[in-house]
C-alpha cells in the first residue's frame, strides 16, 4: 500500500496520466470533446459506467488533476471545478437548495455572496439570516424547520476576523445541517475546514490558489454524494472552468505550499510593524496575539494568511490620502498575488453600502486591507512607512 504522501509533494506529482509521448509535465489538452472507439463504448461512456471523458463541460483532464489535487489537500472525497469562485459559490447553493429552504450565514461575507443571498436567492423563496462573527451563540436562536445550510468564510473579508470551525461543525452536526465553508483566505495549505466538520469548501481560486493574478477560476469539494448534485447541476447550466485555467492553476498548486510560506512570514512582519506605528489605531492579524480570535486561529490555521488590516486615524480621507501616498505597492481589487496589494474598502469596494452596514461587517472609514505579497519585506514596509507618515 502506499503511504500517504506529503501536502507539498502531493501537489506535484498528483498528475495525469502521461501519454504515449511520455511528457514530463502535463500537457494542454484544449479540446471541446472527446472520441469513443464504437457505438458500445459511446453508449456505456454516456451510461456513466466508465470514467471516459464526453465533453470539457462536463470534465477534461486539465480540470480533472487541479480538482484533484485540491481534493486531496482537503480531505475531501470529491469535487468540481469552476469558471470562478462565486460560480462555486451559486452552483453549490443552487445544487443543494430548494424553493423555500432557509440559510444561517455569517454577514461577514463576500459582497458577491450577500448580494446573492440578499437579491437573487430570494427570487427562488430562499431566505438568509444573519449572524454576526462576534454573535456566534446566536446562530441556533436562527435554526429554523426549513433551515438547510450554515455558511461562513474564515478568514473573513475584508476585516479577518476567524469564525470557530469546530463550533460551527458541532452546531451543524447536533441539528443535521450542512456546512459550506469559504476557505479562500486561508487556502487547503493552511486550513482544512473538513477535518472541523464542514461537508463543502469553495474556494476562489484567482486568489492565493493562482497567486499571480493571471487567471479567473473556483472550486467546490466536500461529500461524494453532495459533488454529486452540484456536478449534475452544473452540468446542465455551464459555468466550467477551462481547461487553459485548470492547467495554469494545476501548476499554481505546484508552489503553493512555498510562497504561502512567505506570504505569512511577511505579513507578519507587516502586521508587526504597523502594531507599532502611531498613526494606525488597530491592526487585524490572525497571528497576532492581539487578534480578538488568536486562539482560535492558532487551533485550525498553520499560519495566518497573507492578509492584514488595520484602521487609520482620519476616516476616509485618511484612507483615500494613504493610497493616493503609495508608491510601490498596487491599488487593486484583487488579493492572493505576488504583488502586495492595497485597497480602502469604505472608499471603494463597500463605498455603496450604508456606514452602519459597513459597520456590521467590521469595515469602518478607516479601514485599510493589505495582500502582503512576496516582494523583499523591508521594500513592503518602506512604502506603507512612507505612506503613513503625515
């Protein structure tokens, strides 16, 4: 039998299987469907009873070697890859959930997600209720008979706060819930929401999964028969990934392990520094000891993510003044790159929202999110000093 082998090693050499050019690496294999050798083993393809590839729709093997590389640094028994994360996102709740079916998330989400479960779910009689990441011993009072999924993302976006996986597992068990995780900010290399009880993860694999911003991509992974639905639906509505972004992200994985590493030694370093710079009120880092939720994250996380955030005195125009000062770093909405990345998101991406709506998800007017990035640290931190400085 073989042994089980190591997180880093299973991301290289979980490969397909080489063709009779005997390639080292695996190639593209840009093709929209697939051949059978007759009409028997068209039909029995068809029948699901070999695991022959029909259509890139449906599988490839480029997506078929990142979803299982991503399976397998999970825990997991299955998985489907997508065209983006909030494609997993919506395919997951669209495969499991049904007219008049009942959700309990936490409102510290991606504004994608709320908005999916504030103005779309609700079109199909799917309604959400909310609790807060510092209310969680209120999510049983918003179990209802209908109530079908707890969700959550930990860490969370934009303020990374950490919600207790082991807590929201055994909540989910004792009232025969699933548990559908986002475990986008951390990545299967430094959490695994599985072995705390969560029957799905998604994640968006633009972020630290690609980790050089080149392409769009997402994933779903969990229980065999739940992949099972969502596979199904999302055989029949077509949101895919290709196989030009599972080949990419395939290899993305390959390093994964190597600049998640440094991407935590940095932004430690940076949550360190800005710990002690005057003009910075507060500064959220799970692996900071003055993090609200340090214990916690310690307990489910090897490290503590690449991203920091931290609240300037002045409100938004101390906020808006802190980019417009940067000089190296890149002002953009993504995050999970090799470039450290700098938003403002009371200024930018939550500007539409009410400030007490920003305020129920920790994003005050001074709120500044950092994506630490893999440059040289004290370049990082020579750009946020002068930036900061009056």
């Amino acid at each position: 039998m073989n042994a089980k082998k190591h997180f880093e090693t299973e991301a290289i050499r979980n490969q397909t299987e080489r063709s009779q050019f005997s390639e080292h690496s695996t190639p593209l294999y840009l093709t929209s469907s697939f051949v059978f050798d007759d009409a028997e083993d068209m039909r029995a393809s068809f029948a699901e009873e070999n695991e022959k590839n029909l259509y890139s729709r449906f599988s490839n093997p480029n997506t078929t070697e990142f979803v299982d590389k991503i399976v397998a640094m999970e825990g997991a028994e299955s998985g489907y890859a997508f065209a983006t994360g909030m494609a997993a996102i919506f395919s997951t709740f669209g495969a499991l959930l049904k007219s008049g079916d009942h959700i309990v998330s936490a409102r510290s989400v991606f504004g994608s997600t709320h908005t999916l479960f504030t103005k779309y779910l609700p079109n199909w009689n799917i309604e959400t209720s909310y609790f807060k990441v510092d209310e969680v011993d209120r999510i049983e009072s918003l179990i209802q008979p209908n109530t079908k999924i707890i969700y959550a993302e930990t860490p969370t976006n934009p303020a990374v706060d950490i919600l207790d996986l082991e807590l929201l597992g055994k909540i989910a068990k004792k009232h025969n819930l699933l548990l559908v995780i986002d475990n986008c900010f951390a990545t299967p290399y430094l959490q695994q929401p599985i072995k705390f009880g969560a029957d799905i993860v998604v994640h968006s694999a633009t972020k630290l999964i690609d980790g050089q911003g080149r392409v769009l991509g997402g994933v779903a992974v969990g229980k065999e028969d739940l992949i099972r639905e969502i596979y199904l639906f999302s055989r029949n509505t077509g949101p895919a990934m290709s196989p030009f972004n599972a080949w990419v992200l395939s290899k993305s994985l390959e390093t994964l392990a190597v600049r998640v590493d440094k991407h935590c030694e940095n932004a430690l370093k940076v949550a360190e520094y800005l710990e002690n710079n005057s003009n910075v009120n507060w500064v959220k880092y799970p692996f900071l000891r003055s993090h609200p939720q340090y214990e916690v994250a310690k307990k489910q996380m090897k490290f503590g993510g690449n991203i920091v955030s931290f609240e300037l005195n002045g409100g938004i125009e101390a906020g808006r003044n802190f980019l417009n000062k940067i000089k190296m770093c890149s002002l953009s909405a993504n995050l999970g790159d090799t470039r450290t990345i700098v938003t403002h998101p009371a200024s930018t991406t939550h500007s539409k929202l009410s400030e007490k709506d920003r305020l129920e998800v920790s994003i005050t007017d001074g709120l500044v999110r950092i994506s630490v990035g893999l440059e040289h640290i004290d370049d990082i931190i020579n750009d946020l000093d002068q930036a900061l400085k009056n």
